[in-house]
DNA sequence: CTGAAAGCGCTTACAG
DNA sequence: CTGAAAGCGCTTACAG
C-alpha cells in the first residue's frame, strides 16, 4: 500500500548488489550446493532486503513441468468446511508469493494429481489415507496439514489450545466441564481430547464426553443431541468446551433455545476463531496464514530432499462473553 | 488418461509443420495482423491437430505482468458455503488449463486485487457491492459469477431450475408447496422465487415463503424454523421446495424428528446437487464446472476487450428419494 | 506479408 | 567455490 509496487527486484539486480554472478544468487536461493556459506548469507541478506520475489512464470519455464502444486482435499467433504476455506485462501496466495501455482483435487481425483502437479500438499488425512503412498510412488514431494506424521507435515497445538480452554474454564470455577467433539475416536480428535483430559485431571475433575457423530453438519447435530441432553438434565454441564466454533456456535444455540444463560449458567469455548462464526465466542485462535505460509516452506524443503520434520503452530486461548 | 500426456506440441513444432517462422506462427495464434488470412487459416488448423496449449508461463515471463487471476470471494462469510468450494476448485483447474494463476482475496481484501492481479473473478455479488467500479477504475477486466449484470457475468439458470421442481411437486400431486429461502429479498433469491412462483401460478395454487433469516448456518436455522411451524400446525405443508441443498437437510431433519414420513408426507428438493449433501435428494444440479470453464472464457474475451454478454448455464433436475 | 533475432527471469550443465 | 553461456516457449521490434 504505502510503497510502490515497482519492478520487483530480480536475480540479476541482487548479483549486482552483490557483486557476484546471477548463477551463484540462484544457488543461494535455492540452497543448492557449490557455494560458501558466508556468500549464502550476504546474497540471502540482499534478497530479504530488496524484498526479492521469483518469478514463477521463470522457473516454470525452465522446469517444463510448471511450479504446480496440488492441493489434495480431504476425504468424506471435509473440504466442506469453513476452516478449509481460509486455509484454501492463505495458501493460494503463500504459493504465489513463492512463485507456485495451486490445482485443487477433490480427494477422489487425487490420483490424478502426480501427472499434473509436481509437489502435492495433503489436507484432511484420515487413518490409512492412501494418498502419502500414491505421493511417495510417484516421487511427488509433499507436506500434509493437520497431523504429524512421516515426512514433512505442519499442524496448530491441537492438544495445548484445547487444555487452555479448559484450564480457562475450570480458573472460572466451572466443575462439570464436557468436551464436545466430532467422532472422538479420529486420529486428529485425539489430540484435542488429550489436552481436555489433561487440564480435568490437574484440577480433579470427572471428564465427561459428547461425542457427535461424524457429519456434514456438525452445528445442527451438536444443537440436536445437546437440545435431547438438555431436555432430561438441564444442569447437566455448567460448562462446555468445544473442539470447534461450529460445533460451539450449536451448542450455543441449544442452551438459548432450552433458556440456559451463558456464560451465567454455561459457559462455552470453540476453536478456530473463524471470522463471523467465532464473534462473541470465547475461543482458541488459529493462524491459518502462518499454516499456510509454513506449508509452502516445508514444501520447499521437500523439494530440495531435505529431512522431514514436524512443525507445530502455536494457538492462542482467545476470551470472549461466552466464559 | 488414454493418450500419453506427451510432449505437449509447442510453437516451434507448428511452425515446422507449416513450414513457416515461429513469428508468423504467433501471430496466427493470437489473432494479430500482419499475416495473410490463408496463412492464418492453415497455422489455425495445424494447431488444431496437434491440440497446441500455450505456454502459460512463457507469457507471462515476457508480459512482466503474470497472468495472475484474483478470485473475490463475497461478503458476509458466504464463501464459507459448501458450493462456493466446489467452484474454487473447478476455478483453479479451468484457469489453470489456460495457463492462468489463482489468488484467492477474502472480500474485505478486495481491495489489494488490482496491485496483485491482472485480472478478476468477483464471486457472491450484492446489492451495492462497490467490487465492479474498483475494477473498472482500475482497468483490471474481470468476469463476475452468480448474477446477470453490466460487463461479463456467468449464472446457472436459477429460475428455471426452482421452476422444475416446483412442477415436479406439483405433478407428484402435491397442493400445500411452500419455498423455504435464505433472504428471500435479495436479488439472487428473486430469481428462484420467480421460478416458483411460476409454477404454482401455472397450476393456480397459493404461494407459502419460508424466509430464513440470512444466517452463517442454514441447515440449523431452517431446522428450528421449520420445526417450530410444524409444532403449531404438523400438515402444514405437503411440499417442500428449498433454495439450496443445505436449507433441504436442515428441513428433512425437522421433518424427521417431527415423525413426518419423506416423501409419504412431504416431499423436498433442494438446490446445487452437491456431493454427499445431496445424497438421496431430488435436487436441481448445477454444472459447476462448467460455470468455471465458462468464466475462464469470458475472461479471456474481456481481457481481449470484446463486447460484455451473459451466459446462462443449464442446470437439470435430478429425481431422488424425497420426492 | 514474412523471417531472424533479441530478450523476458531463471536454472543448470560446463569450464575454470 | 564461482562464472559465462545456453536455453525453457513465447512475443515483438526490426529488417526485408
């Protein structure tokens, strides 16, 4: 906004600043080898300074195979969701910023991926997810989201958002704290439960359970089996902790419909923090653009065959009215 | 799939077959003058043959300005949809075919669109939505999707298709069809009203509106409305027709829970025939991606300055169990 | 009307 | 470790 566009710098003009040839910068940018650390550094100072962006059309040409990358989606529709939208978004613009071009896949024309794209970024991963064998057969670097694992992959703190909520709740004086997720029994529900149990056991308290079936629309079931829950024992919970803003926003709804005061007589966490969803929703914050951009790296790393790793992105307990 | 994806014929192996310079070749491709029609017509035809793509990225390395697309997504989180996913992916795909790069620009982000891309997809367009003139005085060409306008616009037949339905209905011998919507004022929801009403005018029953307030959650809100109207008066209706497929999941769980049989007692379409969620639905489908290629083209046509038009795409009504 | 050549920004053998 | 040069596919002055 407040500086001109202007012809973004290049390979050529970072060489000259650096007083090196355009071959050594490109080795440098690349992490390529065949070049003295110390020059790395300098030339790797220059383009951080010039605000140096390659440029994709380049190295797609050079490649023949475009920088393209397939962004697989998850499975049963999961794709479906809000979260996913966000993270689409930040993701198309983190691989433009790298000079990448983004495909999506519907998870069921995944297989098509290896002969369009040449790196593949894997959302929703499910217990034996076909996918990282297909990726890996085809020799297509790729990071997953969501869940640690083989290989590259990047995730929040699941299980550390999730303990914040509760410990948040329990600091409020709550005593019957459930937990409401969606198929409790998935890998990545696992975590979030963890960090609920965590945070009852360090204060003593019972865990307490609600686990919705897995859905398409995880607001109106959580409204429904918490309105049934309600209707036998309306004191049942003086607080609810819920492992996402969907899930949350219909629980909120039911404990209005069943006239429960919040956070007077229930108090309530989501997580996420979606925009619109989450307002006035206690919650655990995400930063989806930093998932996003941390994908993209990693996926660079992928590429230039460097180990694996984990990352975990850290959250943010955000408190709102609803505790 | 069937053919090797072989070596995709470039200008160079045109201009062999024709027996002419690749000058001469490019200039027949891009429609520019200086070339003898018959010259033209024959490189025309060659390319044909040889299914000739360009090079995406070889126009862009010299064009500076990449074939960077923006996709803006709408206002109020309605990109936060089940549909708009599908067409996001059908969108990168059909720009990707024509050597075009997706970003995606959350609405209030807009603004930032003219300085990244060099040309725009506005998705989800209301009344006063100032995104059209901040193209236009930007020179930024752009195609909008969803509704009929000045400029390039690109929409499924929304009236024709309730229009289907409704007379699905009412030749299944229904009387009491009521239109569930979602802000039945705003113009997208005109359309599909006019089809509906067109068809019980057709048949000289009385129109019902179920207008569920504008919410980020349908399937729930349609859910509680419809269930309290059928707590007061359980025959209300025999007909069910909703403006989109999540608005009909949310009204078969009413009925569902209010022991009302589908489609013994009521019958209910939807809208979009989108996966999973329209499972045993009779909906009207929508070719979404066929909207996307088409968008894609226009795009292409308003970048070349040619005159605005609309299309219309078709959609069909797909007969399931609830109805 | 047609062609030979330069050049877009980058990577990668090939020399040194 | 470093550099000069070729080349990815295309467009566009510049000559003829």
């Amino acid at each position: 906004m407040s500086r001109q566009p202007s012809k973004t710098a290049n390979i050529r003009e970072i060489a000259r600043r650096a007083g090196v040839s355009i071959a050594s910068v490109s080795r440098a940018l690349n992490g390529k080898p065949g070049i003295s650390e110390a020059l790395r550094e300098r030339i790797l100072t220059i383009s951080r300074d010039v605000e140096y962006r390659p440029s994709a059309a380049a190295r797609q040409l050079i490649s023949g195979k475009a920088a393209v990358v397939g962004i697989s989606l998850g499975r049963r529709d999961f794709e479906l969701r809000p979260y996913y939208i966000l993270l689409y978004q930040h993701l198309t613009v983190a691989l433009h910023r790298q000079g990448m071009v983004p495909i999506f896949f519907a998870h069921d024309r995944t297989a098509t991926l290896p002969e369009q794209a040449g790196a593949a970024i894997l959302l929703g991963e499910f217990a034996d997810d076909p996918r990282p064998a297909l990726m890996r057969s085809h020799r297509v670097p790729f990071v997953r989201i969501g869940l640690a694992g083989e290989g590259f992959s990047v995730a929040p703190e699941d299980r550390h958002g999730i303990y914040l909520a509760t410990r948040h709740l329990v600091e409020k004086g709550r005593r019957h704290i459930a937990f409401v997720g969606d198929e409790l029994t998935s890998p990545h529900s696992q975590h979030r439960l963890g960090g609920y149990r965590q945070a009852l056991d360090e204060a003593g308290f019972e865990a307490e359970l609600i686990d919705i079936p897995p859905n398409l629309d995880p607001a109106l079931t959580g409204y429904r089996w918490l309105s049934r829950r309600l209707e036998r024992e309306p004191r049942a919970y003086d607080g609810l902790v819920c492992e996402t803003d969907e899930l949350a926003r219909g629980c909120l709804t039911a404990l209005e419909d069943h006239g429960l005061s919040v956070p007077g007589e229930v108090a309530v966490t989501g997580f996420d923090d979606l925009p619109t969803l989450a307002e006035g929703l206690t919650t655990v914050r995400q930063d989806i653009a930093g998932i996003a951009a941390m994908s993209v790296e990693l996926l660079g790393e992928a590429q230039a065959s460097k180990p694996p790793r984990h990352v975990s992105m850290p959250v943010e307990l955000v408190v709102r009215e609803t505790s």
